[in-house]
C-alpha cells in the first residue's frame, strides 16, 4: 500500500509532458528560417518583418508611388505640353480642311473697292479712306460674327452629288465717318445690311443697305460720347432719310460700294479664318 502511493506522484510526473500540447511555433519559408530558431541574432530585424520586406521585393513603398505604366493620357514632346491621340486626329483633320478651304478661296490677295478708296486693314477691322473737295470720308467695318446665321426654319431640300453648297457672305455693320476740315465736329452714320435685303434683286431704286443711327461726335477723339444726340432713323422722316442716303451716295456710299465692301469683307472673312485654321493646327501640334 505505501508502494503504491509512492509509485503514484511518479508516474502522474512522467505522463504530465505527454499530455500537453507541444509549443506553437511560427511557420516561415526556409529562407526566412534562423539557424537559432525563433530567436534573430543580435542587431538583426525581426525575421516575420524581413521576410515580409523580401516576399515584397524589398521595395514596396517604392511600388505604391511608382505610376503605372500607360496610365498616362498621352506624352510630352519636350514642349511641357500634353499631346494624345486625339491631338494628332485633330491636327490631320484641320490639315484637310486647310487644303480644302484654300481651294475654294476666291482671292489670294484682298480685292480693291472702286472710287480711289484706300485700304488699311488691322486683323480683323478693316478702315477703307477717301478725300473729296475737303472732306475726309472713313468707312470703318469688322469682319467678327459678320456672316449671318442660316435660316434653320425653312425646311431643306436635299442636296444633289453635283450640286455645290452656297457660300458663305461677309455681310458687316460699317460706320461712315465725314470730316470737314473747317469743322471740328464729324458726321457719323451707322449703316448695315438687312438680312431681307441681302441677295434678293428686288426693284432698281432699292438700297442694299440702310442708315440706322445719326449723330455727331468731336472730330480726333477716339472714344465718342454718348452724352451727344443720337438720332435712330426707324421714326424718322421718310424724305429727311433719303436726304440722307443722297448725302452718302454724293461721297461714293452707294449700292456699288455696298456690293464691293460685300466682296471685300467676305475675302478678308475667309481669309482671316484660314489663317485661324493654321494657328490652331500650329497651337494642337506645338510646332
């Protein structure tokens, strides 16, 4: 009985360490393993943290800033400015559309007015100048949003292969300016083009164009004031308006000026937008 009490705590001690669960150890991949188990040398980084700085290649930090490759929209040239493939489609198309227009250009050089008028041009303002007797008469017009709109209302036959699509006309509002020169005051006249007048041959004696303000202002002054009398003709005296077309068609301001400046403006017009067209290629394809 005594035996078997002492042979008891013996036995219970030899079979403790087979009960228990042996010690959880972290599996790594062999080349993460240390020669010394779990325990890094001195000095050394942990080896979960180093293994996961290997399994990312050392570097990834550096990938997660490093941008992908193409996900850019388009490269640079050099200039600092983004060109994508949509810039080189749209500098090929304003280069066909810069042939074209340029087949379809009726003047080279801007056709002259009849009358000894002279011409200054400066962009897209144009002053055409004639002396007479002592007088200075200025014409003075520009050719921006002078091509009226087409008439979308009216329906549209449809167009033949052989038929070609009318053009364009350069139809601007013009001031006549009249200068004495014992004066110091200058005649103006605002004058445009009707848009039901503008090619229909109606009767003889009809003008293509009409005046639509009156009023005098200090001759040399750039900047006229709007505190002088402005006269609008819509309620004016049928027999004083056409004293006062007779007054400009005296200084050459008639129905064949009024046909001319069309041809002119419309030349300058188509001019001025080629010359856009070249800029726009030039600007698209940053030469």
């Amino acid at each position: 009985m005594l035996l078997a009490r002492a042979l008891r705590p013996a036995a219970a001690c030899a079979l403790r360490p087979a009960l228990r669960h042996p010690p959880r150890r972290l599996l790594l991949p062999s080349s993460c393993s240390s020669p010394r188990g779990l325990l890094p040398p001195p000095g050394a980084a942990p080896p979960l943290a180093r293994c996961l700085w290997q399994l990312g290649g050392g570097g990834w930090r550096t990938a997660l800033l490093r941008p992908r490759r193409g996900s850019a929209a388009g490269v640079s040239c050099g200039c600092g400015g983004l060109h994508t493939e949509g810039d080189k489609a749209f500098a090929q198309f304003l280069t066909d559309e810069i042939k074209e227009e340029k087949k379809i250009q009726k003047h080279k050089s801007l056709p002259k007015v009849s009358g000894g008028w002279e011409l200054e041009v400066h962009g897209t303002e144009a002053k055409l100048v004639r002396k007479v007797a002592g007088e200075k008469i200025t014409v003075t017009f520009n050719i921006n949003n002078s091509i009226p709109p087409s008439a979308e209302d009216e329906p549209q036959e449809e167009q033949k292969p052989d038929e070609q699509e009318p053009e364009l006309t350069s139809t601007p509002n013009f001031v006549v300016e009249v200068i004495k020169d014992d004066t110091k005051q200058t005649l103006v006249l605002d004058c445009h083009y009707p848009e039901d007048e503008i090619g229909h041959e109606g009767e003889e004696e009809s003008d293509i164009f009409t005046i639509r303000e009156v009023s005098f202002q200090p001759t040399g002054e750039a900047d006229w004031k709007d505190t002088n009398y402005t006269l609008n003709t819509d309620s004016l005296d049928w027999a004083l308006y056409d004293h006062l077309m007779d007054f400009l068609a005296d200084r050459g301001v008639d129905n064949t000026f009024a046909d001319e400046l069309i041809e002119l403006s419309t030349a300058l017009e188509h001019q001025e937008y080629i010359r856009f067209l070249e800029d726009l290629k030039s600007f698209v394809k940053c030469q």
